[in-house]
C-alpha cells in the first residue's frame, strides 16, 4: 500500500524523516524533494566498473547551469531523508521529464532503514538550464509485509552528498587486489 500525504504527515518525526521539511511540498501521495546545488560529472570518457572513476565536482549557481545532452549528471537531494518501517521510492517528477530531463535513481525502491540523501541520475535530451532548490523528484512510501532485516550498506548509508557509483568496492576482494 502506498502512504497518502495525510500519514505521511503523520509519520514524520517517527518513522519518516525529511530534513528540512516544508508543508507547500505535501503532495496526496508524495513529497517533492529539491535539487541541491552539488553535482558530479566522470571525469573520464570510458568508465569502468571495477574502478573507483575519477568525478568533477560542479556547483549549479542561483543562476543556473546549463547541462549538455549525452552527459550523465549526478546530484542528490537537498532533504537528508530516513525512512523506518517503510519502503521509500524516489521519481522524478513528470514537469521535469516532459522538459526532456530525465531524473532516475537505480535504485527507485529505497531499502527499509535507508538514511541520507538520495543521489540523482540525471541525463538530458535537450540542452537545459537547471536551478538549485527546485522541486526535481517526488518520493513514495510503500508499506511493507513480513520481518525484514534494516538496510545496513557500507557503501551509501549515511552519505553527507552527492555519491558515485561504488560498484568497484564489490568487485575487492579481502585480500585488497580487486582482481
């Protein structure tokens, strides 16, 4: 089942955590979360999974930034979120993809226990000047059936920003090698 706005509402300072939180955000279903200021580009043309892949760390001023099309963008959001006894789900919001931006998180289906901030897939079709503090994404609460084990990553738990892809971590082995 998916929460309403009404117990979403309910919920926060419980079970629900979103930091900073504003009314005006409520949707009937969601709440929209904003676009920080940080964003991450690759600083590489090929990327490799079983590499920690250099970044480039961007600030998107009051005034905008233009990003290019066939260039991923990482951003994250500007609410630092914790979500116990629900399973959180992040979109983008439809006003924003119909501007040919295209804001997706792999994983759209958050893990029960998940706290930080959620970093943003974000491609473009289009050229397109984005802001900071815009409302990029709405996310979802979903109840959940059964015992479950708390999401307890080392990899993006507790994140304080904007985070890369850490698959390369999977790759290592005990010994340290990573071959």
């Amino acid at each position: 089942m998916l929460l309403s706005g009404k117990e979403i509402q309910k919920n926060l300072g419980g079970n629900i955590i979103i930091e900073p939180y504003h009314p005006s955000q409520l949707n009937p279903n969601s709440y929209n979360l904003r676009l920080s200021n940080e964003l991450l580009v690759y600083d590489t043309d090929t990327l490799d999974m079983k590499a920690n892949n250099p970044v480039r760390h961007l600030t998107i001023p009051d005034s905008g930034l233009l990003l290019e099309t066939n260039k991923l963008y990482l951003g994250r959001t500007l609410e630092y979120t914790k979500t116990e006894q629900f399973v959180p789900m992040l979109e983008g919001r439809s006003s924003v993809g119909r501007l040919g931006l295209f804001i997706h998180v792999t994983a759209g289906f958050g893990d029960v226990g998940f706290a930080g901030y959620w970093t943003l897939e974000m491609f473009c079709i289009h050229p397109i000047v984005i802001y900071p503090n815009v409302e990029i994404c709405q996310i979802y609460y979903h109840t959940i059936q059964g015992e479950y084990q708390k999401y307890d990553s080392g990899k993006y738990q507790n994140n304080t920003g904007v985070q890369p892809s850490m698959l390369y971590k999977d790759f290592l082995r005990e010994d340290g090698s990573g071959k």
